[in-house]
C-alpha cells in the first residue's frame, strides 16, 4: 500500500478528518492555525474557515454543519455563514488547556478530550456533549487524549492517551453513555512512535496513526496483534478517516510542528493530507444528534 498525498497543505498540526457522506468530501482541521478545511475529492480543491481559536476536532451535525472541540470547549460552526456558537466549556478554570481529538458514538454524543497546551502529564480529561448539550466528565488523569472508537455492536470503546503508547477499551453503555472495565488491549513497542488519531474498519479493526512513527498501524484490539502497516514519507503522522463513495479510501492527516528547519527540508511532504486504499471498508461517521 502506498499513501498518495492529495492536498499540499504543509499544515503545523492537521488532525480531525471526517467524511461527509451527503456531499462527497472531508472535513478536517489545522489545530494551531484554529482552521477548519473541506477538502473535495471531486475537483481536488480545498477551503477553509478561520474560527479565532485553536481546534482539536469537527464533528458533522445532524440538524447541519459542525461541531467543534476548540481551544474554549465544545462549540457549533455553520460553513455558510462562518458563525461561532459556543455551547459548553468544561474547564474554564484550566486555561492553558485546550479540547483536542474526539468523535461521536452511536447514539450522537460529542466525545472529545482535553490536554494541556504544554502537554503536562495527566492534566486533561475525556468528555461527552449529550444530545442535550449536557456536557459530562467520563476521565481525568489524561495527558494527550487522542483516538476514540466503537466496536459495530456497540458494546465497546476504544481510547488512546497517546504517551501511554496503547489502545484501551471500556465496556460500553451506548442508552446511558457510560463506562466501565477499562483494560489495555493493544501496548506499541518502544521506538514505533506514539498513536495518535485512529478510524475502526467494518471488521472491528483499527487503524491507528503513529506520530513520530512514520505510519498508520492496523491493528486487531481482540486478538493484540497487529496486521499491517502504511508507510508515510513524514513522521508525524496525526489521525486517519474512512472516506470516498465506498468508504473504501483512507484519508490520513499529517504535520510539521516540531520539526526543525532540516526536518522539514528533508520531509517536504509533511503536515499533507494523504489518501490511500487498504483494501478494507470503513463504517459512516456517526453525527452530533443535538
């Protein structure tokens, strides 16, 4: 398998790709320029919107446009007009935190966690935005709060907190959304980068971005092993989606930050966002219901 890189960006921090199904394109944003991009595959074209703030993730809505999980908490965007509606801020007492990766489950939740701009140790959380717009604490302790997925019988998800270098799972309570039973089911080996952003294919399988690792990793949570591994030609390889008409193409975005002038001379395409087919369908991005 081999990436393709689709769209030039050269972003800082591109991460959040999601696939809008209704009209053929990716969503996905560039966390420290507090942008937030459409990329159509149709054209090969790319826009964006500029939200004044940094953003961790989008998230399509049911009732139209977007959900963000931004620097100030979670927040509804409209493309059409460019307008900002915060709606929840669940640390306005931790400034120096920002919202970063996250998802909705099956029943429409916003799930998105919070970290420290500086990355201190264990000084964010996991979150959920019901469909009330209630917002709810599920985890603290959290250092780079990262991938979250669910398992197609609904019964289980998956979260990374990166530095951790592993993919846990809980018990999941999809009528109450809550908690339960967290255990490690897949640990990386030192040296492999740490994961990022993850998407979950029709089989239950995970394929999970490794940044300072070179790739995207796919890996089978029940079993602990891992099956195959995409090659990138950068080293910070952020989040991965499932798109295209068939969900049958892989959309994958990288970055620069923290790269030192040589770096970036020696990694031109970085903070790109690439596409690649695995041979593995995808399942739809669920909506915010709210």
């Amino acid at each position: 398998m081999k990436a393709e890189l689709v769209w030039d960006a050269q972003a800082a921090l591109a991460e959040g790709p999601v696939w809008d199904g209704s009209d053929h394109v990716l969503w996905w944003v560039e966390i420290l320029g507090g942008e937030v991009h459409r990329y159509d595959p149709g054209d090969g074209s790319d826009c964006h919107w500029t939200v004044g703030q940094m953003v961790g993730t989008a998230v399509l809505r049911a009732s139209g446009g977007l959900l963000l999980a931004a620097e100030h908490g979670f927040m509804a965007f409209d493309p059409g007009d460019g307008s900002l509606q915060p709606i929840c801020d669940p640390e306005p007492d931790r400034p120096q935190n920002r919202m970063n990766d996250g998802k909705c489950d099956p029943a429409g939740r916003f799930w998105a966690g919070s970290m420290s701009q500086q990355e201190r140790p264990e000084a964010g959380a996991l979150y959920s935005l019901d469909i009330d717009q209630r917002c709810r604490k599920h985890l603290h302790g959290v250092t780079v709060s990262n991938g979250i997925a669910w398992t197609q019988d609904q019964r289980t998800m998956y979260f990374v907190d990166s530095p951790t270098r592993r993919i846990d799972a809980f018990d999941f309570d999809v009528a109450e959304g809550m908690l339960a039973n967290r255990r490690t089911v897949f640990a990386f080996p030192a040296g492999v980068g740490n994961p990022d952003g993850m998407a979950i294919d029709v089989h239950d399988n995970l394929w999970v971005a490794m940044w300072g690792g070179w790739s995207v990793c796919a890996v089978d949570p029940r079993g602990g092993e891992m099956l195959s591994k995409i090659d990138f030609p950068c080293s910070n390889v952020t989040s991965c989606a499932f798109g295209g008409p068939d969900l049958q193409d892989l959309y994958i975005t990288t970055a620069r930050d923290r790269m030192e002038r040589s770096g970036v001379s020696d990694q031109p395409q970085a903070g790109g966002l690439f596409c690649v087919q695995p041979g593995v369908r995808g399942r739809p991005a669920e909506q915010y219901r709210g």
